[in-house]
C-alpha cells in the first residue's frame, strides 16, 4: 500500500479536536472509502502472510471495515466483539469491561464463545490506538479463550499516548500502517 496516500488523505479529511484527539470520521469511523479500504486490508494481509491466521477479530464498529477487508484478503472469517448485550447474544459470551478515550464512556465488549476456539490463531485489527484499553480488553478475551495471538494491526498509531508501547511491551507484534507522532498546535505530524 502507498502508505502517502493514506497520510494524505488523513491530512486533507480529518480534523484535529485536541492535543490528544484526531477525528477520523471521513475515512474510518463514519464514513468508509471502500477502495482505500481494501488497500489497507491487504497492506495488513500482506504483512501477516504466511502466520496461520485462522479469524480476525476485532471490536465494533470502527474496526469492522478494516477488518473485513484484511479478512477477506485472508480467506478466513471476521469476527468482531459487540459494546452492547442484545437480546439475541450467548449468555455465557466473554466479556471485558473497558474505557473507551474518544467516546469518554466505559462500555463492555462481549464476544461469543462459538467465535473464538482454543485452536484459532487470531489476527486483532483495529482503527487507532490511543490509550490501548479497549485493545488489552479484547487480549484479555483472546487469552481467556485459549486462542493464539498472532499480532495486532492499527490504521493509525497515536505514538504520543501509550497504547501501542504498552502492547508491545507485552511482547507482541503490532504493525501500524500510519504513525502520528503530534497534533501539537493543530498539526498532525507524522513518525517516519
């Protein structure tokens, strides 16, 4: 993937609403450009070939597009966690009470047990990664499951909050396809 071509399109059509937020609304999180789309979901495809990946999991509903594309490249199923108990969902599902940074709510994440197997190697993709919670609340699931955990993929890494050092910190892999370093001033500056 031409990785300029999504910084550019960061730069022309999100906005920047703090030090600390960035809205990605005109390409992940409200609106989805379904060609960028799938080039990001090959791009992870791509740097995830060859690892076993059996589903991709991720957490409604920003991930899902990305998600799908990877999937799909992938040949393997999407799975993605609900933030809401419905009353068609397992009883007996995972669950993980986590903070949501952008939405400044806590919510839980429930993922059916018919999902998730023991057997499965897990590919998480996701949007963006700030504080990481609702990331390591989705870990804990995949690692109560019993699952292997092949890495996490992330559209954008916000490298000035501590999410992604945090999972990496646990040792595992996790690959960014754009690193936004600041948005200082009002200006998204992006880690080489």
């Amino acid at each position: 993937m031409k990785l300029e071509k999504l910084k550019q399109r960061i730069m022309e059509e999100s906005s920047i609403m703090s030090e600390n937020v960035l809205n990605l609304d005109g390409i992940l999180n409200h609106q989805v450009d379904p060609e960028l789309t799938m080039e990001m979901g090959r791009e992870f495809a791509k740097r995830f070939e060859g690892a076993g990946v059996t589903r991709v999991i991720t957490v409604e509903s920003s991930g899902i597009a990305v998600g799908f594309a990877t999937a799909l490249e992938l040949g393997v199923p999407l799975v993605f966690a609900r933030r809401k108990k419905t009353l068609l969902a397992d009883p007996d599902a995972f669950c993980e009470r986590v903070p949501s940074f952008s939405k400044g709510i806590v919510t839980d994440i429930l993922l059916s047990r018919k999902y998730i197997q023991k057997q499965d190697k897990v590919l998480f993709i996701d949007d963006i990664i700030a504080n990481g919670d609702a990331a390591r609340g989705l870990l804990k699931i995949i690692e109560r499951a019993g699952a292997e955990l092949l890495g996490l993929g992330v559209v954008v890494e916000k490298c000035f909050q501590a999410g992604a050092q945090t999972i990496r910190e646990q040792g595992i892999r996790l690959e960014s396809l754009v690193r936004i370093k600041s948005l200082d001033e009002g200006i998204i500056t992006f880690e080489d």
